[in-house]
C-alpha cells in the first residue's frame, strides 16, 4: 500500500494545520432539556453529545459505595459516524473506552459529598474522525458542570501523536490511521493531574515528553474553551433572569401609578 504524505515540505498537515494547531471546536452547553446536565460539541468534524444524569441512588444496590458516588459512562458510536457502517451497540473498543473515561471522570468529581449515588454520563458519537474519547470526556466535563456537580476541576482531553516522524497533537483520522502513534491523554487543567493516558505506536522517551508537554498546553487551550462557553450560557440565562426581573418591576410600577392616579 502507497504511504499517504502525511506533512508537505512546507511542514503543513493535510488540513494545513501546524503541529501545535487543533481543529476548530464550536462547544454548545445544555442542549438537551431532561438530563441533569449536557453538551454538544463539533471538534473538527466529530460531532459527539454528552448527557449527565444524577446523583441518583446507584442501583442496583450491590453498587452503592457507603463512601462516595460511583461515576458510570457508556460511550456509544452510533453506526452512521463512521465511513464504514459499525454494527449498533456496544463492543470492545466502546467498552474499553467507557471504562478509561469513567475512572477519569471519578477522579474529577468530588464522589465523597454523595454517598450510596450514581452518577450516569452517557457519550453520544454521531459523526467520528479521530479523537472521539477524548471530544467524549471534554464534553462530559462540560455536562458534569452543566448538572452542577462540584469536580476539582473541568477536564480536559486531547490526543496527539506522530506523523511523518513529526510530533502533533489532535490528529485526524489520516494521521490516527497512517501514523506511528497515537497518545490520547485528559488532565485536570489547574494541577495538570493526569485523568487519562493511553498510547498506541511507538515514541521514543524524547518525544514522548515533548508531546506531553504540547498536550498540556492544548488542554489548557480547551479548558478556556470549556470555561468561555459555560461562562456564555450562564451569563445569557443571568441576563434573561434580570431582564425578567426588570420588567416585573416596570409594571409593578405602572399598576401602582395607575392605582395612585385612581
Ligand atoms: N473508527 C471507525 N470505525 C470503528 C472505530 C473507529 O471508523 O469501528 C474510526 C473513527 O473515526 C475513530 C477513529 O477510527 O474516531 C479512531 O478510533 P480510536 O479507536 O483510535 O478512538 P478515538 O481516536 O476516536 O478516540
């Protein structure tokens, strides 16, 4: 099989992006109104939604902790995402990364404020293209605090890698798939604490710290992405609250005019 090229000799990714560049990310807060907390987020052309319901008492009770809560994820790749038709439901790969995200996710959280609960996050994949557990936990992130659920910090995730003997980070399927390692990480943005970590290929010790280190700097890159548009919501619901309020007092205003004039 022919080698796709990878970087140009300009040093240009195919989508012409530089080494430490992320695709675009459009992060939507609560976009859906019966879970406790949620988000939609179009990172490049993944398209992913994350719910989150709960505290709630975990159920079946053999799971309750007398301690803290236990955090469940179930990421699901719905089987348009993909190029190739997947068959629906879940497999290894889903379970697997369920499984990561989950005990990232339980690192977060303050679990020991809610004993004997459950916390339920469920990820959504409706488009793929490299990248989806970690667009996956960005947006739980999102969604835990959308449902109010105090976390020591939002979490952050991004993958990189090496393509062309080249460090990266956030790569597209091509270079997932063409590449020669894949190091998806997520970390808590104010202590760079490591959530998660995996890593497919190979990388020397060198350039495994120095994709780790362009890794924490994207994370903190997202993490104000995550802030700014929690920030955007609740600011826009404050907004409307004192518009609201404001015009309650207006025509409390008027009626009492209206009442002295009579
Ligand atoms: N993929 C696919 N079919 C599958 C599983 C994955 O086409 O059944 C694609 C999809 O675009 C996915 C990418 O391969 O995003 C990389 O998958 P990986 O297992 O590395 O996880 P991800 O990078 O999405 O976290």
């Amino acid at each position: 099989m022919e080698k796709i090229k990878l970087i140009d000799e300009k040093g240009k990714r195919i989508d012409g992006r530089g080494a430490k560049d992320l695709r675009p990310i459009k992060i939507k807060v609560h976009p859906l109104n019966r879970a406790d907390g949620s988000c939609y987020i179009e990172w490049g052309t993944n398209k992913v939604i994350a719910s989150v319901y709960g505290p709630k008492e975990a159920q079946p009770k053999h799971l309750q902790d007398p301690l803290r809560a236990i955090v469940r994820c179930n990421y699901d790749m719905a089987s348009f995402s993909v190029d190739e038709r997947k068959r629906p439901g879940p497999d290894r790969r889903s379970s697997e990364i369920s499984k990561v995200i989950g005990e990232a996710l339980e690192n977060a959280v303050l679990t020991n404020l809610f004993p004997r609960t459950m916390i339920e996050v469920n990820i959504e994949v409706l488009e793929a293209d490299a990248g989806t557990r970690c667009t996956g936990l960005t947006a739980a992130g999102i969604a835990l605090a959308d449902a109010g659920i105090p976390m020591r910090d939002i979490p952050a995730a991004c993958a990189g890698g090496k393509v062309d003997g080249k460090i990266v980070v956030d790569l597209r399927k091509e270079e997932d798939q063409a590449g020669d390692a894949d190091l998806p990480i997520a970390i808590l943005p104010r202590t760079k604490e490591i959530l998660l970590m995996q890593m497919d290929g190979d990388l020397s010790e060198k350039e495994f710290y120095e994709l780790l280190d362009l890794l924490a700097d994207a994370c903190i890159n997202i993490s104000e992405m995550q802030k700014k548009a929690l920030l955007d919501r609740y600011k826009q619901e404050e907004d409307v609250e004192e518009d609201k309020e404001t015009e309650g007092k207006k025509t409390e205003n008027k009626e009492i005019k209206k009442e002295e004039e009579e």
